[in-house]
C-alpha cells in the first residue's frame, strides 16, 4: 500500500469536505477581489460523478506524477486538488507553458506603444552585436517579432545547446536559418527570450516590473519567480523563454483572461484584438500538428460528437494552462514528469475521458 499516498487522499478529502461543507461563508469572507469566486461542481451544471471518477484516479499510482488540478468555470473555480504534497499556496514552473505570459506582454507593449508592430524587425534591436552574427544570411534581417511569436523565424532553436552559453539572445542570433522566415515552423526557445529583451529595450522596463505593473498586480498575482538568463556582461535578464515559477491558481487566471477577451474583473488589460490575433492560426506545429497561434497552441477534440475547440499552453513536465471557449471553461494543471513521454501528456487523458464529458 502506498501510505504516503493514502495520507494525501485523507487529508485533501477533510480539506474538500472542511472547505465546501462550511457552505460558500468561508470564501465570501476573502474580499479581495483579485481572488477566485468560488462555486460548486453542480451548480456550474458539471456531473459530479465524472469529476469523482477523475479525482479517484488521481490518487492512484498511475498519476503519481500530476501535483494539480484546477477547474474553473464560469469565471469560478470549482475543483482545485493537490498532490504529493504541493498546495495551493506554492510556487511551481510552469516551464515553457509560460511563453504565453511572454506573449502577452508583447501585446501590451504594443498596446501601449512601446512596440510599433510585430512586423518590427528583431535584429534592429540589437545593433551591438553587428559584425558579430555568426553565420550571417541576409534573410536574417527580415525576422520579425511575428516570427518569433509563432515560431516560423527559420530559426532551430537547439535549447539544449543554448543553456551552457553565456549569452542566450547572441545564441539565437547566431543559429544558422533551416528555412525562410515566415515559412516554416521552428521551434526556438532563445527567439523568446530575445523577445522578452525587445520588451525591455522598447519599454526601458525590466521584464519582471514590465509585467508587475500591467499584468501580474491587475490581476492580483502577488508571487511569481524568474529565472534568469545568461547574458552579455551579466545583466540579469528575466528568463521569458520558459520556467516562470507560479501558484495553479494564478496559471488559471491567466486561461481566464483569455477566456474574457483580455478582461479581468470587468477591466480591460490587454486589447481584444490581440486576443483574437495570438489565438488564430499563424503556423502548424511539427509536434502534434495542431494550429499555432502567438505562442499559444490550438486543438480541436471531438466529445459526444460535439467538436470542442481548445487554447493551450503547454510546459514539460505536465504543466498546461487549456481554455476552451465554447464551454466557460479553463483547466489547469501541473506535473513532475520532466522529460517523461507519454506521462507528461495524463492531462490530455483526463481532459478527454472526465473533464468534456462532465460539462453539461
């Protein structure tokens, strides 16, 4: 028997059953407005059942490697578990799920006019380091923001060569193009983190403040961590390429915000129209083939034989952030399969065989 597994599934059944058999009174006191509304599975019209199921399931050894479950609908979160001892209170990476906050704040930078347009040309940005590209191609010069954003520059990434260098933007400078930019997709980790330092650049911000101010303190996000990169002559950049430490319930109010067409709480944050223009279709990924967006993936699943259409964020290890509009709904969740195929992908199972088939 797996004891410390047991222990978890008694004490989150007494916090389950402590938190919502106290009625909604406990949480109707927190009166920040920044936190979730909570509600119940039923009365957002969920079969509780199916939600049971998953939840029995998750306290088996054969997901021993998914530390979160959050479920919010109708703008109200209305399942929230926790695993192998991580809570709601802790901070976890979101690896490369969180290219979508960069994404984000590529929109309200040109929202507020520090960016002119993803058309801006990257290597602009960096007139230091001219003379210095290694395997220079004049296509080069014609990589935008764009292209970076939904992953056609040209540009391989090669991530795992870029970590040991000590300048990442200069990396992806240097990287030989594999195709046309524009015309192929290519996934580039360092083509985002050179983005986050265009933001900087154009806004005379550092990343973290950058976000704080129009981002993370709007929509009450009160603790988050950033790696930091290696750069030239060690300046101390925010990593915007993936592993942003965050809380499940602050990943959730980033689905929700896209879910409320850039909205949260009733105030606008970033433009709908660069809601709409990061979630089309720009490129299709060579991974799974489903639609690429501005640095969002797109799905369509078929449940009960209703098309569902989906936007996710998607992190190694089993971290994803799923928004899927025709529903009210975003699910979030987090893992520990670091490099594990196909574990790391159990949330695609759950979503499928318990979440969609839950929604009324």
């Amino acid at each position: 028997m797996n004891f410390p597994r047991l222990c978890m599934t008694v004490i989150y059944v007494l916090v389950l059953v402590g938190c919502y058999s106290q009625s909604e009174h406990s949480y109707d006191s927190d009166t920040n407005q920044n936190e979730w509304n909570i509600s119940t599975l039923e009365k957002q019209n969920i079969n509780t059942s199916l939600i049971d199921d998953m939840h029995r399931k998750l306290l088996t050894d054969s997901y021993a490697g998914i530390s979160s479950v959050l479920l919010v609908r109708n703008n109200k979160l209305v399942f929230e578990a926790y695993f192998n001892g991580f809570d709601q209170d802790k901070l976890h990476s979101t690896r490369s799920a969180s290219k979508v906050i960069t994404s984000l704040l590529t929109g309200i930078a040109i929202d507020n006019g520090y960016i002119k347009s993803v058309d801006e040309s990257v290597f602009a940005y960096f007139p230091e380091y001219s003379g210095e590209i290694k395997n220079w191609d004049a296509r080069k010069s014609t990589i935008s923001i764009a292209h970076i954003l939904s992953m056609t520059s040209g540009i391989k990434g090669n991530e795992d060569a870029m970590y040991p260098t000590d300048d990442w933007i200069k990396f992806y400078l240097d990287q030989p193009l594999v195709s046309d930019p524009g015309s192929a997709f290519s996934y580039a980790t360092s083509g985002v983190v050179t983005l986050g330092n265009i933001i900087t650049r154009a806004s005379g911000m550092r990343i973290p403040a950058f976000a704080d101010k129009f981002l993370f303190h709007p929509m009450g996000i009160k603790e988050v961590r950033w790696p930091i990169t290696n750069s030239r002559n060690n300046q101390g950049l925010a990593m915007t390429g993936g592993g942003l430490n965050m809380r499940p319930r602050d990943m959730a109010k980033i689905g929700q915000l896209i879910l409320n067409n850039g909205r949260w709480n009733g105030v606008r944050l970033i433009s709908e129209n660069w809601i709409i223009e990061s979630i089309q279709k720009h490129a299709t990924s060579n991974f799974k083939g489903e639609d690429f967006g501005y640095l969002w993936r797109m799905r369509e699943r078929e449940i009960n034989g209703n098309k569902i259409r989906s936007i996710e964020a998607w992190g190694n290890g089993g971290q994803f952030i799923m928004i899927f509009p025709k529903l009210e709904l975003v699910a979030v969740f987090t893992g520990e399969y670091y490099g594990q195929f196909p574990e790391m992908e159990q949330a695609f199972e759950l979503v499928d065989h318990y979440i969609l088939p839950a929604m009324r």
